[in-house]
C-alpha cells in the first residue's frame, strides 16, 4: 500500500513531540479556570450594581428577579468553566 505509507510520511514530516508537561489535556487548562472566575465575578458586580438601579425603577421587584436570573445563569456558566477547567486530566 504505497498511498498509506507516503501520507504516514508527509503527516509525520513537520510532526513536533510535545514534552511531557505541555501535553494537552495533562493538568488543568488556566484559562478555562480564568476566564469562569471572571465570568463569576462580573456577574457579581452586575448584580450589585444593579440592584442600586432597582429602587428608581417602576417595577423594582421584577427588574430584581429579572437581573437575579441573568447574573446566577451567568454565574453558573462560570462555576461549570472553573469546575471543567480544575478537572480536566489526561485519558489514561
């Protein structure tokens, strides 16, 4: 099978080895771990700056429960990043 062993040739060519800690999928992916903590914290500081809104609105308590939904959504989506992000190993 000539066509097998001429792609296994061009595909191993430019083929770089990683080490063994830069493997991927070997610890925990940081930017995964950072980008859902700062997800965590944005919607925090969405929440509180919101709910200094709420008083000046018609219907605070609605306004509250709407911005209560979106920021623990959001919230949620970045414990799920954090937790992924811390959990991930490589397949043994």
């Amino acid at each position: 099978m000539v066509g097998g062993t001429a792609w296994r040739r061009i595909r191993t060519v430019g083929a770089i080895q990683p080490t063994r800690a830069s493997q991927p999928g070997d610890v925990m992916n940081i930017r995964v771990v950072a980008a859902g903590a700062l997800l965590i914290v944005l919607a925090g500081a969405f929440f509180l700056y919101m709910s200094g809104i709420a008083a000046r609105s018609t219907d605070p308590a609605e306004m509250m429960r709407t911005v209560g939904m979106v920021s623990g959504g959001a919230a949620g989506i970045g414990a799920a990043m954090v937790l992924i992000g811390l959990l991930r190993r490589r397949r043994s």
